[in-house]
C-alpha cells in the first residue's frame, strides 16, 4: 500500500467521479483507476460501487475513508515538521489563475518562490472564478487568484490584489465615445461583448443589470480581454471591461465608466484556513509582489 494509492482514493471518494480525480491529482484517469485497483486487491475488498454514474463508497470504502486521509495527514506532519526544523520545505503549490490573464506580479511570485524553495513542485491551472473557488474549497488547489464581485469569498480568506470600476469600451467613432457618461440605460441600446458566467466582472455586471432591472443584449462572450477588445475594435459589440483591462487597448479603444454601477470588480487571492508550510511561503511572495504593482483584471 502506497501513500499515492490512498491519496487517489480519497480523490476519487470525494470527488465522485474518477476523471475529476484525476484532473485533481494531476495524472490520467487511467492512471488513477489502475491504482485504486491495486489498492482493492492489496485490501481484499472493493472500495467503489462503479455500477451507476457517480461513484460512490461500498462499505468497507468507507471505514477506509477517514483513515485514508489520517494517514494523509500525518505523511504531511512528518514532512511539515522536518521542514520546519530544517528550513527545507518540500512538496507540492496547486495554484489556481482566472483564464485568460497574463498577471506579471504573480509570475514574479511564482518565480522567486521558486528560487526559494526549489523541493516544491508547482503546478498553475487556469479556469473560471467559480470553479477555482469551488477547488479551493475542496482542497484540490491550495491557492487561487480569481475575479470577484464580493469582498469576501464564502468560506475561503482572501486577500483584494485590485479593486475598481468596470467601463464600457469603444471605438472611438462609436456613439457612446461622444458621450460624457454611460449608464446601464444607455447600454440597453447595444449588443454587449463581456465575459462568460462565473467571472468576477460578470457579477459585477449582471447584478447591477438584475438591481435596476435593465437587460442589455448579450451579443458575445469570451473569456480573454484581448478577445473582447478585438471584438468591439471591431465594432460588433460594446465591451464591458475592468478600468486597467481598458487602458491597455486605449490606442484603440474609448472608455467610459459606467457611473450607475458603483460595486467594483475586485481581483483576489483566496486559500483556505489551517495551510502548510508552502502555502504560507507562496502567500508572503504574492503579498510582496502585488503589495505595488496594479495588475490588470
């Protein structure tokens, strides 16, 4: 029995689902489903009911469970403590990052931890706010850089990076160009280009529509500024963007802050509570490096 076999089978039991185990440990589902049978064979007993489409825990999977993940826990003690007695820390940072960004701060972070703690390995996944915060929570990623509406993220620390007020941007020829201030109202008139559900800008635009009860058409959606910037550059839309996205496109692009939407859209780093000895190393070089720059959204 293995130390990996366990931590797959407590993937697989908390995940339900074997390919999202394996998206979660990082290897094939192949891989994971091999293993777990191993693991069967070494205990004598079937640890999964695979009959329907979640999988779920045969009986003798969960007695195993809990001592799965205490054996876990105390290979991670071990390792937690020598390094703290050593100044050596090892193991693995899964860090999550909004899709579509290119953050140069988080990239030196990554970089000068790194250097500093050459024994961890680091892996760097992109998707939705949601779904990293969901991740996070789950513990398949110790930290996340995610866009946000709220302060606070619901069961998770945070730490803001960016806070600001989301634009309407346009080429200059565009009528909203000429204007002096933009409201939702004056967005109803246009097909909007923003980001996708489950983005931090999103909420920030979709809750100030559902307050006032406008609905502006959306036209198109992407998850990457550059596209959103392209899209209106081309005049097939009104791009909804943070104010810092906005300026990298100013030699193209007219911004106007839309005034009756006074909520920010914040850019945070969130974790969850009781980390280890790497999570709070990564934490103080993205505090360092964030703690001047600006990046964008």
């Amino acid at each position: 029995m293995e130390l990996r076999q366990l931590e797959y089978f407590v993937a697989v039991a908390e995940e339900e689902n074997f390919t999202r185990a394996a998206e979660r440990v990082h290897i094939s589902q192949s891989g994971v489903s091999a293993q777990i049978r191993q693991l069967e064979r070494e205990l004598g007993a079937e640890l999964f009911d695979r009959s329907a489409r979640t999988v779920t825990l045969t009986v003798a999977g969960k007695a195993a469970l809990e001592h799965a993940r205490a054996a876990l826990a105390a290979a991670g003690a071990v390792s937690q403590a020598v390094g703290e007695v050593t100044g050596l820390i090892r193991g693995r940072l899964d860090l999550g990052m909004i899709i579509g960004c290119t953050i140069t701060p988080l990239f030196d972070a990554l970089a000068a931890f790194h250097r500093a703690h050459p024994g961890v390995t680091v892996s760097l996944l992109e998707d939705s706010s949601d779904r990293l915060a969901d991740q996070v929570r789950a513990g398949a990623l110790d930290l996340a850089l995610i866009g946000t509406a709220e302060a606070t993220v619901e069961g998770l620390e945070s730490l803001t990076i960016v806070s600001e007020r989301i634009v309407a941007a346009v080429p200059p020829d565009h009528p909203l160009a000429r204007s002096r201030r933009v409201t939702l109202r004056d967005l109803e008139s246009y097909p909007i280009v923003c980001m996708p559900p489950g983005t931090g800008l999103r909420a920030v635009f979709d809750e100030a529509c559902a307050v006032q009860r406008r609905r502006p058409p959306i036209a198109l959606q992407a998850s990457a500024a550059d596209a959103l910037a392209d899209l209106a550059a081309r005049g097939l839309g009104v791009a909804i963007l943070s104010a810092s996205m906005a300026a990298d496109y100013a030699d193209r692009l007219t911004a106007r802050t839309v005034d009756d939407v006074e909520a920010p859209a914040r850019l945070a780093l969130i974790w969850r509570g009781g980390h280890g000895p790497a999570v709070r190393e990564a934490l103080a070089h993205l505090r360092r490096a964030f703690r001047d720059p600006t990046p964008a959204l």
